[in-house]
C-alpha cells in the first residue's frame, strides 16, 4: 500500500491503552495515523498527536481541521477516548455523572458530527465507536458506566441508519477486561465509612481492578478494528474479550430477568 492510498484514520484517546495499541498497530500495516491527546506535548509517540479534549467541543473541531489540512481527509474515526467510573449511584455527585456522559457519549457524538461532513464530501468513510461489554448490561457499582456506554451502543443503530445513503459504515466495538490503566483515571466514588454501601462496594471495586489487572493484551484490540477496517460490509455489534465476557451477553437474551440478575450477585459475590 503506497502512502497515497493509504487510508487516514483517526483515534481518539491515543496517548496510551487501547487507544495507543490500535494507533500504533494500524500504522504498522501503512495506515496514515492521526492520533489525539487532551494534553499531547512532551508525550513520546511513533504517530502524531493533536489536541482533543472531546468534552471541549472547539477542540474537536480544531483537531479536525489539523488532520484534514495535513492529510487531506479522514477516511477512519475509532472513537476510543472514554473514562470509567464507579461507585454507588446514590453516592455518585451529580458532576461526575455528567463528566462521565460528556466524555463517554456527547464527546463521542460530537467527534463524528465533526468528521461527518468530510466523509459525505468524499462520498464514504468509517466511524468505529468503542463501547464495553458493561454497556449491554446494568452492573453493580458500575451503573453509570454501563448507562454510557450503553446510550453509544444504541445511537449507533441509529446513526447507521441515517448515514447508509451517504456510504459512511458505521459499528460498535464492545471491549470487555484489557489490561490498561483505566483503572488508576477512572473516577472511584470514595468508599464512605459507615455507609450503608461500604462493604459490598469495597470489595466490588478490588474485584473490578483484578479483572482489569488480569485483562487481555490490548493488541487484540487492535487486530480486531484492523479487521473492522479491511471488511467491506462490517456489522453492526463486535465484542472482544474473553469468552465468558462475551457470553454473558448471550445469557442476557435468553435468560430469565431475574436468573440474569442473580449470576451478576453471584459473580460480584454481593
């Protein structure tokens, strides 16, 4: 692939995890990389980076119009850039609801309204919005997590629709544990002691960091969008991570409400 054919492709949340592997992947197979960062000076990285803030929308558009005037187009956007949270939801501030929203679904939002009407103009393109495993199903101590990710999981299926006439594919990659530093950016409501929540939340969240501690290699990540990429008709919903993770969400359609809900108790041993 000459470097004038190559695609151009735009990741959000590059400087480091998920979003880093799959930069640094794609450039590997000759894909022109763009990268963003909500701080990007004095970060090392093998792609460019610009400025992003995706709660920021006057940078979104910034970052955009840097890619579109170096590159040319944007032929790809992954949206990766998220936060995590935890906590009860009766003991989460109302700010750090809407932070996580911001960050996890109008910023995603307004990346592809900034993207999309580049993509129209060059009559096709490719937006791959990262969701979770989580926002198939309401988690304990996760709630507002998977409530976010889970609004980008369905407005997908809807944008799809929308953009179909424009030859610009859309798809939802739900990841379930990689090991990265989520864990040490999200936002952990404090354990409060004497809460009525301070046990079952205390050990939910050592469970949590275990899983993100013993996760998968975020390279799998990568292959997976790569693949996403190269598919002419790709689908609506992807899932990668461990088998079990994945399953779950088959076990959600099937199961009884209540069975469901037990395996989840069972699970975070509440």
């Amino acid at each position: 692939m000459t470097k004038s054919a190559s695609k151009v492709v735009l990741v959000t949340g590059a400087s480091s995890g998920i979003g880093k592997a799959i930069a640094e992947f794609l450039q590997s197979k000759n894909y022109i990389v763009f990268g963003t960062s909500r701080n990007p000076s004095g970060r090392q990285s093998a792609f460019p980076l610009v400025a992003l803030d995706v709660t920021k929308p006057e940078t979104i558009k910034n970052a955009v119009a840097e890619v579109i005037a170096s590159a040319g187009k944007i032929d790809v956007l992954v949206n990766n850039a998220g936060v995590g949270i935890t906590g009860p939801i009766e003991e989460t501030p109302d700010e750090e609801i809407k932070k996580a929203f911001d960050t996890n679904y109008f910023g995603p939002i307004n990346v592809i309204k900034a993207v999309l009407p580049e993509m129209r103009k060059n009559k096709g393109g490719l937006i791959i919005n990262i969701t979770s495993i989580a926002g198939y199903m309401g988690l304990p101590y996760r709630g507002i997590y998977s409530a976010s990710k889970g609004a980008l999981e369905l407005t997908t299926e809807a944008f799809r629709m929308e953009l179909r006439q424009f030859n610009i594919k859309m798809t939802n990659v739900a990841p379930g544990d990689f090991a990265t530093n989520i864990a040490a950016g999200r936002y952990h409501a404090p354990i409060v002691k004497g809460s009525p929540y301070e046990q079952q939340y205390g050990n939910t969240l050592k469970l949590m960091n275990q899983h993100v501690d013993e996760g998968k290699d975020p390279r799998m990540m990568a292959e997976a969008i790569w693949k996403i990429i190269t598919d002419k008709d790709p689908k609506t919903h992807y899932k990668v991570g461990e088998p079990l993770q994945k399953f779950s969400i088959a076990l959600k359609r099937i199961l009884p409400d209540k069975v469901y809900e037990r395996l989840l108790l069972k699970h975070y041993k509440l």
